[in-house]
C-alpha cells in the first residue's frame, strides 16, 4: 500500500507571513493545529516540518490565509511601531561576497538575496553537491565570518562559529539545498554558535582578544559588545546585513513589536555613546567599514567538508560504541542473574548448654566496696591477736 505524498508547505518565512497575513498568533495557529506555541514558532523559523495530520491541518491553514490575500499585517504593525520599516538593502549585504561581473543573477545555484523584495532560490547544481557546497561556500563564508566577528568580538571564535555551520550544513545538505534561501540557513546556524552562552566556560575565553587598532573602530566594538546578545544581533541583521523587520523577527524568533523594540533599544544604546552614529545611513556604514577593518579569513571548504566528515564519523562510531556498551551490560546482567528465587535464610536460634565465659571480668560493685575495705584495713590494721603469758 502506497503513502500519498505529504502536503506542500511555503518556506519557514512564508508561513510566518502567512499567519501574520490572516492576524493571527502563534497561539492562535497552535490552537487550532493542536500543537504548542514553541512547536509553532520552530516550524516558522524552519527548525522543524511537521508532518502527519498535523501538517494537512497546517497545510489547510495557510493555503486559507493566502487565498484570502490579505496585505501582511507585520507591515501595518511595523509601520505603526516606534522603529520605522524600511525597504530591503540592495548592497552591503554581508551574507554574499561581492558578485563577479561574470556571474549569473537568477540563475544560478542561489539567486543573491540582494535582490529587492526576491527571496533566493534553492541551490542548484549540476555538477553534485560538493561542487553546490564549495559555492555557497566561497558566497557566503567570508561575509559570515565579519558578522561573528561583530557579535563576539573575538577572531577564533568568529571563524570557528563559520566552520561549524558550514559543517552542519553539509551533513543536512539536501535540506539546505532545497532551501529558498541556502545564505540565511547557515547565517542563522553560525550566528546562534556565536552566540552560545557555553562559551563562556571555555579557558580560551577568560583572556579577551586584542581590540581593532583604530580607536574609532575599538569604540563601536566596545558598544555592540555592551549590548545583550538579542540586541546585538538584531541591529546586525537590520542595520549591518539589511534584512527587514518581519525577516528580522523572524531569524531572532520574536515577534516583529519584540524585534523592533530591540531594534530601538540598541540604536539609542548606541546613540548615546556614539552621537555621530545616530542616524540608521551612518550606523550601517560604521558596521561594515569595521567587519571589512579586521583581515578574517574563512578555512577552505575542502578542509571544513572533512573535517565535518572526521566529526560525524567519531560521532556515529562513539554512539555505536556506547550502544554496544549497553548491549553487552545487558547481556551480561542477564546472563549472571539468578533465574530462581533463594528465599532469605531464617535468623538464627538460641543454642542450649553452651557453658559460661570464664575468666576475670569486672568486678561488682559489692567487690569493689570489699576491697576498698580491706585496703583502708591493711594500713590501719586492726590488733593481732597474740598470746598472753599468764
């Protein structure tokens, strides 16, 4: 018996604009899907797919919201916000190393997220995926290792968080490949491996890296590393790579009134600091004159490829491991285990006509009262009785 094919769902982006499209919530939308406000908001931020009833539930949901074709509400809610929406950069992106002349727009293996008001096509490769990979690789990887530098301060790190999400990338490939946006996948991952809080416990991270030569640069990096990591974050991903409110909120996973409250806080955080950076034109210029100041260089994707390979190897080959660890104490526990029940053996009993423990013991108490007697006796002594001559 054949399954029928799982119902098509937009892109994560999609779907939140969908819901936003229709007012609705994500408590609303997990309401009426059966599912929690948490489950919601992964399948939006392209963490999860549901699958199941679930999804022709979630399917049917959003195929209403677009017949309907409502305009978004994230823009009415952004427009009505203290931070104003602004149209999509079309240069500056950090995302994407600057495009040769000689590259293809649209038809290509991405189409640049550049493009105003264009979300990137899936990943296309007719020479396999390694060759799909390398280009992505040598697209986005140096431009993602200026943001980590920007949201950690720190060079290694900023290389290792690139690294690692290219790393996964390549492991959950056909996923990423079919992706409509392949930059913003890995972008996402590196940022949240940036910004891990586990860092912290590192030895490596007790001594903080040297700052940027440029006074003017150690400032404004003093400033975005003073900020809370969903503020930095939030003012890289609007002011530094140029993505709007709604894409914004919906990388971080927060609402767009959360995002653009973030978006205000850290602007004035920086304002007050930084006059000169007051206005949002100067900000965005200041942002990529320092990621472009430090010279960071992304490893080869050939090296990351096997070394993603190495780990998952090691990885797979220690869970093997560890399973066979568990069979064998299994087997072994079983195999040594009593098969019957031994009934506990009774207490024991009173044994007869054992003679007494002989041998000087304590002395009572009417002992002692003797001997103290007969000392006091000894000294004093009482009178011998000697014979009288007559």
């Amino acid at each position: 018996m054949t399954q029928s094919p799982p119902c098509p769902l937009p892109a994560p982006k999609e779907r939140r604009r969908l819901r936003e499209s229709k007012s609705l919530t994500q408590a609303q939308v997990a309401a009426e899907v059966g599912v929690t406000r948490e489950t919601v908001r992964a399948w939006e931020s392209g963490r999860s797919t549901p699958t199941g009833r679930k999804r022709e539930t979630y399917a049917k949901l959003l195929s209403s919201a677009e017949a309907e074709g409502q305009a978004p509400a994230a823009e009415a809610v952004a427009t009505t916000s203290a931070a104003p929406v602004r149209s999509r950069r079309s240069v500056g992106r950090w995302d994407s190393a600057p495009l040769d002349q000689g590259q293809e727009r649209g038809g290509g293996w991405v189409r640049p997220a550049a493009e105003a008001g264009e979300n990137p096509g899936p990943v296309v490769s007719s020479n396999g995926a390694t060759e799909a990979f390398d280009r992505l690789y040598a697209y986005a990887a140096p431009g993602l290792v200026r943001q980590a530098y920007l949201l950690t301060g720190r060079r290694i790190l900023a290389r290792e968080s690139v690294e690692r999400a290219f790393q996964l990338a390549w492991q959950r490939w056909p996923e990423v490949a079919m992706d409509r946006d392949p930059a913003g996948w890995v972008r996402a991952a590196a940022h949240e491996y940036a910004m891990s809080p586990w860092h912290r416990l590192r030895p490596s991270h007790r001594h903080p890296e040297a700052p940027p030569a440029d006074a003017d640069d150690r400032a404004l990096l003093d400033v975005l590393l003073s900020l809370p990591s969903s503020y930095r974050r939030t003012l890289l991903l609007y002011d530094g790579v140029g993505l709007d409110l709604p894409e914004t909120a919906a990388e971080t996973e927060a609402t767009t009134p959360a995002a653009a409250q973030r978006l205000l806080h850290a602007r004035e955080a920086v304002a007050e600091r930084l006059p000169a950076l007051a206005v949002p034109d100067q900000l965005h210029r200041r942002l990529t004159e320092l990621a472009g100041a430090e010279k960071l260089q992304a490893p080869k994707s050939t090296l990351v490829r096997a070394n993603g390979e190495r780990r998952t190897r090691f990885w797979t080959r220690s869970a093997i491991a560890f399973t066979v660890l568990i069979v064998g104490a299994t087997a072994l526990t079983l195999r040594t285990a009593p098969t019957r029940y031994e009934p506990v053996p009774a207490p024991g009993s009173m044994i007869s006509d054992v003679p007494l423990r002989t041998g000087p013991g304590a002395l009572s108490h009417a002992d002692k009262k003797l001997r103290d007697k007969l000392h006091k006796s000894a000294r004093s002594g009482p009178h011998r009785l000697a014979p009288e001559v007559d």
